[in-house]
C-alpha cells in the first residue's frame, strides 16, 4: 500500500480509537487534545520525561505502537500524572487532570477492558 491508501484498521485500533474518543470527551476544554509545548508551559519539557496527549494517543494507534488496551491506559495515566506533576494543585489544568483521571479509569476500568478484549480475540 502507498502512504495514500487507507490501511485496514485492525479490531485492536478500532476498540483503541473508540476508547480514545470517550476519554476526549471527558476533556471538553481540549487541555489534553495536543502535546504541551514549552512556549504555553515554561520549563515543561526539562520537567516532564514522558509527555502524552491524545493526539499522540491517536499517531500510535495509526502507527500500530500499542500492542493492548492496558498499553492505552498506561499512557492515559502518565498524561494526567504529567498534568498534576507540572501544574500547581490549585490551577485549572492540575484540576482538569484530576477530574480527567478519575471519569477515564472508569471508561478503562478492568472489567470493561476485558470484555472489550474478548471482542478482539
Ligand atoms: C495539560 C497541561 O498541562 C496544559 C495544557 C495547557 C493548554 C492546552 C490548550 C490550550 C492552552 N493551554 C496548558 N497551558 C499551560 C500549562 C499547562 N497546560
């Protein structure tokens, strides 16, 4: 296939994608939509030695990088970590994350992970 054509997304990136998108939904300012750049944050990147955000959630996912769900939830987890690390406790975005951590564990809690990986194998 050339770059252009479209590849077939596998069960595994559509249950991936899925989830992503109820997550970002959880994440109506789009504080977490793309990476956190030095310029809005100064100081970020000598702080925060694993940066995420859902835009690079969904680049892996096309990329194939993320070889479970639990892969996923790891990563949703150190961007809401990095939020809450950088950000004093009492800012909008410290705040936002907490909020962002506790509603998407529930989206990724273990149970539905598991019914969600019987439907790919
Ligand atoms: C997620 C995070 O730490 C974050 C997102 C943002 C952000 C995200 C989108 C638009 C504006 N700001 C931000 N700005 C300053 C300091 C930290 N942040």
């Amino acid at each position: 296939l050339d770059k252009r054509e479209e590849k077939e997304q596998t069960p595994l990136q559509e249950a991936l994608n899925q989830l992503i998108r109820q997550l970002q939904r959880k994440d109506p300012n789009a504080f977490f939509a793309f990476p956190v750049t030095d310029l809005i944050a100064p100081g970020y990147s000598s702080i925060i030695k694993r940066p995420m955000d859902f835009s690079t959630m969904k680049d892996k996912v096309k990329k194939e990088c993320y070889r479970s769900l639990d892969e996923l939830k790891v990563d949703f987890r150190v961007m809401c970590e990095n939020a809450m690390i950088y950000n004093k406790p009492e800012t909008i975005y410290h705040k936002a994350a907490r909020k962002l951590l506790h509603s998407g564990m529930k989206i990724l809690n273990q149970e539905r992970l598991d019914s969600l990986k019987q439907s790919i194998d």
